[in-house]
C-alpha cells in the first residue's frame, strides 16, 4: 500500500524532469536498501531521524512496517494499491470519494 507520496505541481515536473528523476532515483535506492538489508540495519539507519527512539524500538517499527508489507519496492503506485489506500481512507472519513488514479498519479517509471 502506498503509505507515503509526494506531490509536485505537474508544470514543475515538466519543467525539471531531471530534477523529478535524480529525486526518484535517489527514494528508489532507499527503498531498494531496505528490501535487501536486515530490519536492524535499516533501524540502525534511520535511528539518527528519530532521537527519542531506542535501537530496539527503532528494530521493532521496521519489522512491523515490514510485515504489514508497507514497502513498495519501488516508486510506481499501482492503480490497485491506490484504489486499495483510497477504500482505507474513506472508510475512516478521511477522503469523500474516490479522486480517479489517472487525474492524480504520474508513473515516472515507465
């Protein structure tokens, strides 16, 4: 499931493709480092981000994120995981009605 997306103005992605690229490359490398390394390397990583946190806390929230499998592995958000994240959302009144995938979803991947 999609937990985590970020936003741009799509006149700013056509004006800095590169710039769109180099930042996808870079989250696809992150998410790569964490579906091929252990949950304590991962927490020992992102420990610093998170200074109330102790290691084995830290530990604890990778194996849990991993076992809900919240990780994509790699930046493409399905239509099926959005539509999945969309019935999550409005099932919890966070969201009204459905936004269509296609209005709201650019697939930098293709």
């Amino acid at each position: 499931m999609p937990y985590t997306a970020f936003y741009a103005r799509k006149s700013y992605i056509e004006k800095n493709e590169d710039i769109i690229k180099k930042f996808n490359k870079a989250i696809n490398k992150g998410i790569e480092y964490v579906n091929n390394h252990s949950d304590k390397e991962v927490a020992e990583i992102i420990l610093k981000q998170f200074p109330d946190s102790s290691l084995n806390d830290a530990i604890a929230i990778v194996k849990r994120y991993r076992e809900a499998d919240s990780w994509l592995s790699n930046t493409t958000i399905t239509e099926e995981s959005y539509k999945n994240l969309e019935n999550i959302m409005i099932d919890n009144d966070l969201l009204d009605d459905y936004v269509p995938f296609d209005k709201l979803v650019i697939n930098l991947n293709e």
